[in-house]
C-alpha cells in the first residue's frame, strides 16, 4: 500500500479531502445496504430537514498504525452506541452497531493510502454523521436520512508536547438540564460557538460551563469532559445528566482504577472544591487529555499545583498509558482494540 505524500509530521487538526466516505440511506422505513463513494460534495433540498432544523448529530473517534504495523481504532462500538442514542434524542433512525463499526473499518481501509505510519503522532480522524434530508417545512422530524462517514488525517494535537493550558469559567450555558448535552449534536455545537470566540479573545483556551441550573457545580467545556486529581491520588470527574458521556474520559477512569491502582470518583463536583486538586484536565478523542493550568474564575484565578510548564505527574501517567493501550505499546483490555488491516 502506497502511502500519501503527505508530511505527516507537520499537518494540523484540519479537514483534508481523502479519496473515499460511506454513505447510506435511510427511507421507506429503512436503511439501504449503503457503500463506497468518491464524492466528497453533498448536494440536497433547500427545504432538508438538517438546514432548517438542524436534526444532525456526529461522532468523533480514530485510526492509526500500532507498532507492529497494524491500522485499528479505539473502541468504535461505543461511538456506535453512542450515535443509537443521539439519533433517539433527536427523533432519527438508529442506525445498527455492528454496521457502524463494519462501515468504519471499510471507509478507513478504503482510504489506507492515508493513515498516517507509527511514530508520526498524526492519526485518521473518522467522523460519521447523520442528518435529516428531505424537505421539512412545519416544525417535524424527517422521513428520510443520510448517513456518512468521512475520514481525515490529523497532525499531533500538540505540537511539542502538551503545555498546560488557561481556561475560563463561562457566563453562557453550554446545556440545560433534561435537554440535549448529553448528546452528540450539532446543536450544541452552534450555540458554543459565540462564547468560545469570545474566550479566545480574551486570550483563554477553553471555556469552563457550570450546570445551568444553579451554576455552582462542574460541567464540561464545549467538546472535552474534565478530570481532575486529588492531592492523595484519586481520580475525580464530574457526573451529570447534561454531560456528554466522553469515551475518553470513561476509558480514563478503567485505566486509573485496573491500570494504576488509582481510586475513581465519578461524582458531582462543586466548583468550590476547585481549589483542593491538585491536577486537572480535559479529555476527549482529539488530544486524548489536554492538561489546565489555570482557571479564570472572572479575574480569581485557581491555579493547579502542577502549573504552567508541564502536565501533573498522575494526568501524564494516565496519558502515557491511555495512548500506550491505544498504540499497541501496553495490552489492552479486552475489547478495546478493534484491528482494521
Ligand atoms: C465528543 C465530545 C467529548 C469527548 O468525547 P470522546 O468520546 O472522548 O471523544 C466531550 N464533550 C463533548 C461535548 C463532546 O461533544
């Protein structure tokens, strides 16, 4: 298989046209066998259902080449169960696992000549969606679905190593309570975008959201969970009914507890108790786990003993054995590793 020349060392976290996606069709009540396309344009009603009302959601997840040469992904049945809820919450047809999973592994060895090799720290970013197609004007979900997979390869998230980085307690809502945040839609997306701008302007990574409701306990930001650490070594993430459930982060808590020997706490925590960790980070497919150094509480800063020169010694150990499951480099548990070539 003759790789791309692409100098996979030096390509950022961006959209590159690849040669193959998958797409299928949903009508009359079912999904049509679907296939290989070349075609990376979409061409649809004005009137489809995903213009007008958004009914869209997606899932993020990864391939790459292990040591000993293989091309896998990273638990893609959980993206699969994931994306059957999602479509539930928005009114759409699920579509079934175990052809998630198979339409997966063809669109990523469709489109081999692009997995970046072992060691280049890029990897093929996969994005499956879903959106409603058919015209919709009064207020109802569509009849007709398409669902796609593209792929894409990224560079390294962090260039150099990942530095801590400063992130803000936001003033915006990213989900209400008995609402969408716990999904994966692109809703939740679009309303994200204003306060992100915003906190990129005032020279801060990320945004913090607290729970809608009363603002006193610990969401997530727009597209990452947090974990933070105590200063006697346990492992503590924030639960909610508004959170997204991050595959990384649950993956996390298995290697904290099996791995580690580390004692997980998957709790409410309140913004209070901020200050008592001792590490903290945010964690999702993109960066695996980006580390915080400071939390601008409007103006107070919480700064994380750790600091701002390097990841805390337990997120880098969680790090460093999270990526080595997923490289091939540690055993994984069993399940974990799905082998795509
Ligand atoms: C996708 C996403 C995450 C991270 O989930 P992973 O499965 O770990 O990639 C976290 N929060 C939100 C809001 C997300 O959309």
């Amino acid at each position: 298989m003759e790789k791309k020349d692409i100098d996979w060392g030096n390509i950022g976290f961006g959209y590159m046209n690849t040669d193959f996606r998958y797409v299928s069709y949903y009508r009359n009540g079912k999904w049509d066998e679907g296939a290989i396309v070349k075609d990376s344009d979409i061409t649809l009603n004005e009137c489809a259902c995903v213009f007008q009302y958004a009914q869209t959601i997606f899932e993020g997840l990864k391939a790459y080449t292990t040591e000993d040469g293989h091309i896998v992904c990273f638990r893609p049945d959980l993206n699969a169960e994931r994306m059957k809820d999602s479509a539930a919450r928005l009114e759409m047809p699920q579509f079934p696992a175990d052809r998630f999973v198979e339409a997966v592994k063809e669109v990523v060895r469709a489109n081999e000549a692009y997995v970046p090799p072992h060691g280049s720290g890029a990897t093929l970013y996969i994005r499956p969606y879903m959106m409603g197609i058919n015209p919709v004007i009064g207020v109802k979900p569509a009849e007709e679905y398409m669902f796609r997979i593209f792929v894409t390869p990224v560079g390294p998230y962090f260039k150099g190593g990942a530095k801590p980085i400063v992130i803000k307690v936001s003033d915006y809502d990213r989900a209400a309570p008995h609402g969408t945040g716990h999904i994966k839609a692109g809703l939740n997306y679009a309303m994200s975008l204003y306060p992100i701008v915003k906190a990129h302007e005032e020279g801060f990574a990320e945004n913090m959201y607290l729970d809608a409701a009363t603002r006193t306990k610990v969401e997530e930001t727009g597209g990452a969970n947090f974990i933070f650490i105590t200063k006697d070594n346990k492992l503590v993430t924030p639960k909610s009914d508004s959170i997204l459930p991050s595959i990384t982060r649950r993956s996390i808590m298995v290697v904290a507890e099996k791995y580690l020997g580390m004692q997980v706490e998957h709790r409410e925590v309140h913004f209070d108790e901020l200050s008592e960790f001792a590490e903290c980070g945010l964690c999702g497919t993109a960066a695996v786990i980006s580390p915080v150094g400071k939390i601008n509480d409007h103006g107070k800063e919480i700064c994380f003993p750790s600091g701002m020169e390097e990841m805390g010694p337990v997120t880098k150990k969680l790090y460093d054995t999270l990526t080595g499951i997923q490289m091939g480099e540690i055993e994984a548990p069993e399940g974990w590793i799905y082998r795509i070539s």
